[in-house]
C-alpha cells in the first residue's frame, strides 16, 4: 500500500476507526498522488507570476480558443470556461452548494458536514461511492423497486449482494416494517451494510412523510447502536420535487449526518435535475459523520480518496 494511502486511512482511523473499517480494500488502497495534477493544483493557488505545471495552449498572455466554441458562451471568458478544473471541482461551486445544502436542509444546522466533491453526475457519484465503500460480498439494502443501474453499479460491477424488501405497506405508505426487517437481516450477514436511500423514489415518485422519514432514522440509529457499520447512501437525485403536505421536504441526509459513530452519511445530489441542467452532467458527493475533534482533517482524507 503507497505511504500516502495509509497516511489517510490514519487520519480517518484517528478521527473514527468505524468509519475507517468500512473502507473497501479498493478504497482502503486509493490516495491523491502528489504528482502533476496536484502540484497543478498547488500552483493554481500560489504561483501568482508562472505557473510551469500543466500545459494549456495560450495566444498573447490568454487562453487560446476556437470562436466556434466561444460564440455560444461569450459571458464567460475562456480562461475561467475552458481551461482544467481542479481534479475535486470548481471551489468555488463547491462552497455555493455547501451553502445550499445548509439552507435546503435545516436539520444540518450546527452539524458537520464535508466540503462536496464535485462528480460528473450523480450516476458517477454513486459509481465513485461503490468504489470506495463497498467490497465484493458486502450486503446492499434496498427496496424491491429501484434504478437499474443500482445493481449494475454495486452488484454486477462491485460483486456486492442485495437485500431487497417490499417498497410499500398494505395502506400505500412505506414499508417501514419491511425496510426493518431487511436492515436487521442485513445486518445478521454482515458487519457492514450500505443502505440506499432514493426520495422521492425513482421509479414511483414516492418520498416518505415527515414520520416515515424520522423512523426510518430511528431504525438505522438503533441499528447502529447494536455495532452493525452502516453507509447510508442517499440518491437525491430527485430532490425538490415534493408536491404533498405531509412529505419530508429535506433530505434523509440532514437527519442521519452526526447520529452516531457506526453510521456514515453520504449524499448524492446535483443540479442534473434540481436545476434542470441535465447535459451538463455536475453532481456532487458530500460526507456526514461522527468525528472526533478535528473533523475537516477526516473529511479532507476522504476527499482525496
């Protein structure tokens, strides 16, 4: 394993060694190389007179460009729209959707969450978090009806195996006996578990109440406190789109971030749909956990992983 990838997984074992255990191996291996995208990064931020990292083609001090390609964007010039982005996205779009997750979301008041990383599209977001979350074997709960693409990403990509539960109760509502029943075992064949949780609900639309939603919390809390590891990953795909009174109007995120040491929150969101940009393909992912003191130093290494 490179000396940089256990230098992370330290600082993350520090700061929560459960949340260290749930690491893949695969993510357990991965790290930020100090090479040429980093000191790329390094000289966007320091080197104020001449930055010798990587080549862009310039003309008389300025991004050269095609003026078939400028004409449709000539609000924004070239050296802000067409040259490298940093390898974690834009920061200053980063800090602006932090901000929006605090205001979309007001149980996030007074927790702490990561800065978002930027992912092209949430499709990707999600590949990412397999990635580095789940090993071949790991249990994945989710409900019976859900996005194809879950199970070609964690189950026939990763090797993980699904648990599935039926989505709705007899009365129409979320099958919160089901969703327990399948976390408890879930958890009697694993010491880790990676919930999905998808609201509104694709492909029926469906976002669970404010009850729902707050027991659904309690089921993992409580689940948690048995020592099972839990990764709730939360496919936000969808959010904003809440038309009834009585639905949860802020992510699941909001309530599990910082609910207990053995769960991990992650979100999964963009502006695909929230802002109806879906070509242009920017999600982000964005961490939630129990940490001890110093927690941007945890945050800061899972982001590099």
């Amino acid at each position: 394993m490179s000396p940089l990838a256990q230098q992370l997984n330290d600082t993350i074992e520090e700061k929560n060694p459960h949340i260290a255990a749930m690491l893949s191996e695969t993510g357990k291996a991965l790290f930020f190389p100090k090479g040429l995208i980093s000191q790329g990064a390094e000289a966007r931020e320091k080197a104020h007179r001449i930055n010798a990292t990587i080549g862009i083609a310039k003309e008389h001090g300025r991004t050269m460009a095609f003026n078939t390609v400028t004409d449709f964007i000539d609000t924004i010039p070239p050296r802000d729209s067409l040259t490298y982005a940093p390898s974690y996205g834009i920061m200053a779009l980063r800090k602006l959707w932090q901000e929006s997750l605090m205001e979309k979301n007001p149980s996030l008041a007074g927790k702490s969450i990561s800065l978002p990383v930027v992912t092209n599209g949430i499709t990707h977001g999600i590949s990412t978090v397999a990635d580095v979350w789940a090993n071949p074997g790991d249990t994945i709960v989710a409900p019976d009806m859900m996005w194809g693409n879950y199970n070609m990403i964690f189950g026939v990509k990763g090797g993980a195996t699904f648990t599935h539960y039926p989505f709705f109760s007899n009365d129409g509502g979320f099958n919160l006996s089901g969703f327990e029943q399948a976390i408890r075992k879930g958890a009697q064949a694993s010491k880790k578990i990676i919930v999905i949780l998808n609201y509104p609900h694709n492909p029926t639309g469906y976002t669970v109440t404010k009850d729902e939603g707050a027991a659904m919390v309690d089921i993992l809390a409580a689940e948690a406190a048995r020592g099972t590891h839990i990764i709730a990953a939360c496919d936000d795909a969808y959010f904003g789109l809440f038309y009834e009174e009585d639905t949860l109007k802020e992510s699941l995120f909001a309530r599990l971030c910082n609910c207990h040491p053995q769960l991990l929150a992650i979100k999964l969101d963009g502006a695909t749909k929230e802002n109806y940009v879906w070509g242009l393909r920017v999600g982000f992912i964005t961490y939630g956990g129990v940490f001890s003191e110093g927690a941007h130093l945890a945050y800061e290494a899972l982001e590099k992983k």
